[in-house]
C-alpha cells in the first residue's frame, strides 16, 4: 500500500510550509527516518524525515511550492509496487512568479533572473557542486539540463581557484585578482566575505583613505546602491511582524529601576566561580531568573491567545531573542520556572551557540510562553517591541548606564537601566501588566529577593 508523505504541522501558528529542496528524486529507494526534503517556515527551515522504507514514487509537490500543512506531497511504494501516478501541484499564472522566486530560477551573467530547465536531480547535483545552471548547456528535450549535462560541465570547469559564485561575480565587478585571496570557505574555497575583505582590508591599503571597520559577525554587509532582494528569512520575519501588529492590541509601558545591586549581585557570583570556565553569568541570566519568578506572581502574562480561549501555561518555556546575520530568532529554555541561575544561564548560552551555528531544532524554538530581548549591547536605553505570537508579551532589555540618582535623601552615581514590556492588551488589561513590570524591576533592584 502506497504511503502519503505530508507537510508537517509544526506548531499551533504554522499554517503552511514551503517546500525548499528535495533530497531524493523519484524512483530513488527511502529508508524510514531518512532525509527526504526540507521545508521553509515562518520560523525556520528543518529537516523532513521519510515516514517508512519504499520507493519514492512521486514527487507532487516540487520544490520552490507553499503549500498548507497536512498537503500530500509525495508518495512511497514499496518495491516491485505499482500505482497511478496523481497530477502534480503547478502554480497558477498569477502565483507563477512568487512561486518560482527560489529553485528553478537562476541568476544569468547579466543579474537579471531567467528560468532554467533542468530536471530535479540536475538541480541537485548543481546545488551540492555550486554550479550556475545558467551557464550550464542542456542536451535534454528541449535543452533541459540532465544530471549528465552539471557532470560534464563540472569535469570540463577551467583550472583555477576554488571560488563560490557569488565570490566570483563580486571579484569581476570589484576588479578582485583571485590569485592573490586566501580562502576561508570549506577546503580553502573563496567565499564572499574574502571578497569583502579584499576590498576593504582593515586600517586601509598604505597611502589611501582608510577602509571601514570590519563588520560584526551578526551584521550584514550593505553598501551604497545595493539592492537587496526582500526573500527569505528578511521576508518571512516582515509576513510575522505585519501579522502580529494586525492581529493583536499592542501596548507598549516602560520602567527606570537602579541595578546597582543587581550587578554587584553578579560580580559576587562571577567571583564565586571565578576558577571554573564553565560558569558564566550574565545580568541577562539574572533578567531571565526573575521574569519566571514573576511570572510565577502574574501566570496571565504567561499566556496565549489562541482563538477564542487564553490559554494561562504552568510552566515557562522562556524565549530569548538572537540576532543572526540576516534576521532574528527567538528559541526557548524548556521549563526555565524549574531551573536555578547557573543552569539557566548555562542553557540559554548554549541555546544562543546553536542559533549563530545553524543547529536549532523546531523543539527549540516552538512552544514559547514569554520572550526576552535584550539590546544593551548596542547601546540602547529602551525600545517598543512587537509580539512573537501567540505570547501575550515580551520584556525589551535596555543597556546599563551611571547616572546621578538620589538615595536616601542625597545625589550619588547609580547604575539604572530601562524596561520596556509589551503586551496584548485583548488578553491583559494595562494596570495588571503594570504591577507585573513594577514587581520585575522591584526583585531586580533588590536580587536577593528573587531566590524567595
């Protein structure tokens, strides 16, 4: 009996995924819990296992398609079996150009964006090699490019440096000689920030202006007259953003609160495991720890709104935002009511580690009751933020700044921050989700209090 292989529902806000490769191709045999294709969400894009062992028997679904969840987009067989074949998704003319925006369509020589044929194993097999099917000749029926065609064109490729081609092409319009760059791509290979750093070598070539500052790690390089391409995950973090301010009542309140005590409550820890390396804490993992005690206080805040029910959780699955080159995601620390300091801060590193590494899982960053932001970073005192739906809120962290501040009748230097708290004001009314702030900033200026 054939097997249907579906889009899977990964979480309550998924509705529908896209279906961005393949890594089998029909006729191929399939293990049960083997790779079988990838799928692009709102949140992340994660590995498809095969539901059994058989025959791919049909791909209905192609890549570059958004179909709902639950679509049928394949089916197994098992071996020697026979079945009807079933018509395949198309697109319609007027989804045509959306639709195609990822994997049929390559980029020609000239930067403009053209249709190429080439069957699904050939355009596989170009991926894993890099090859620009563009530039690929096609022996196929009515010059479709055949995995044969991407081999030949691999083997006759002219002798030279290991380059991507996007290295390439910035190398020809910068006038880059490849011969004297360094790669520092996998095997030695030229990526585009060896380009970039070609081109803007630190402290500026000797007798001219002096080059930019290299960029951050978490920071996209954008120069003047560039246009970027509104795809991807810049694409899909805008769908989510216009969704929750269209969908949701937000109000966005503030607090000033003096974290003197706060951060000598954090030296005195760090100097406390000062011998051990595995031990790091920051005041970010003290925010954390408080935010769950009062959440403990405040359960609404610790909600969703999902339909017609507001869902109050018992438990914590506490989001912290990370910033990545081009967007940003929020995983969660899984029941971080239940953990002490030193593991939750330990849990929230590693959960940052995976993100910046690509390693995240939909276990990570599903089921979020409550998020954090935490700008101080760069220098910000306080920002509005926007809700990571279906939360009822989330807690912006602003930098630390001394300022001249009375204390008991006289001006003294203290160190004071800034929160701001967002929330849905269709599920929370604005003076409960105010005592909430007050009573975090309260167990902040005064730590010792948030181990009662």
């Amino acid at each position: 009996m054939a097997t249907e292989v579906l889009m899977p529902k990964w979480g309550l806000s998924m509705k529908e995924g896209k279906v961005s490769r393949w890594f089998k191709a029909e006729e191929d045999p399939v293990s049960a819990g083997e790779p079988l294709f990838e799928v692009e969400t709102s949140k992340i894009t994660n590995t498809v296992e095969s539901p059994g062992d058989g025959i791919l028997f049909q791909i209905l679904v192609p890549a570059g398609m958004t179909v709902p969840v639950q679509t049928v987009v394949a089916l197994l067989v098992a071996p020697g079996e026979t079945l009807e074949r079933r018509e395949v998704m198309t697109v319609s003319a007027d989804d045509a150009t959306a639709q195609m925006a990822d994997t049929p369509l390559e980029k020609a020589a000239d930067g403009e964006k053209k249709f190429v044929r080439a069957t699904p194993i050939a355009r596989r097999l170009a991926k894993e090699k890099d090859i620009d099917l563009s530039r690929v000749p096609g022996t196929g029926p009515g010059g479709r490019i055949t995995e044969e065609d991407v081999h030949r064109f691999g083997e006759a490729a002219p002798e030279g440096p290991d380059v991507s081609p996007k290295a390439l092409k910035l190398a020809q319009e910068a006038g880059i000689d490849l011969a004297a760059i360094e790669g520092s791509g996998p095997g030695g290979r030229i990526i585009k920030v060896d380009i970039l750093r070609a081109m803007h070598p630190a402290g500026g070539q000797p007798g001219g202006p002096a080059s930019p500052a290299q960029p951050r790690e978490d920071t996209v390089v954008v120069r003047a007259g560039d246009t970027i391409p509104f795809t991807g995950m810049r694409q899909l973090i805008a769908d989510n953003m216009m969704a929750s301010l269209h969908n949701s009542a937000q109000l966005t309140v503030f607090v000033e609160l003096d974290v003197t005590e706060l951060a000598a409550f954090r030296e005195r820890v760090c100097a406390r495991y000062r011998h051990d390396e595995t031990v790091r804490v920051s005041l970010n993992d003290i925010i954390a720890l408080a935010v769950c005690r009062a959440l403990r206080e405040y359960p609404v805040m610790n909600s969703w709104l999902v339909d017609d029910e507001i869902v109050v959780h018992d438990h914590v699955h506490l989001g912290m935002a990370v910033a990545l080159p081009d967007g940003l995601i929020v995983p969660n620390v899984k029941n971080a009511h239940r953990k002490g300091l030193l593991r939750l801060a330990s849990e929230i590193r590693d959960l940052a580690t995976k993100a910046r590494r690509g390693g995240l899982t939909m276990d990570d960053i599903q089921g979020g009751t409550f998020t954090v932001s935490n700008v101080s970073m760069l220098g910000v005192d306080g920002f509005t933020l926007i809700l990571n739906p279906p939360e009822t809120a989330i807690l912006g962290v602003g930098r630390t700044v001394e300022k001249p501040a009375v204390r008991r009748g006289e001006i003294c230097a203290r160190t004071m921050m800034t929160l701001s708290l967002t929330f849905d004001h269709r599920v929370v009314d604005g003076a409960p989700a105010m005592r909430f702030l007050r009573s975090l900033a309260d167990l902040l200026e005064d730590p010792v209090m948030i181990l009662a």
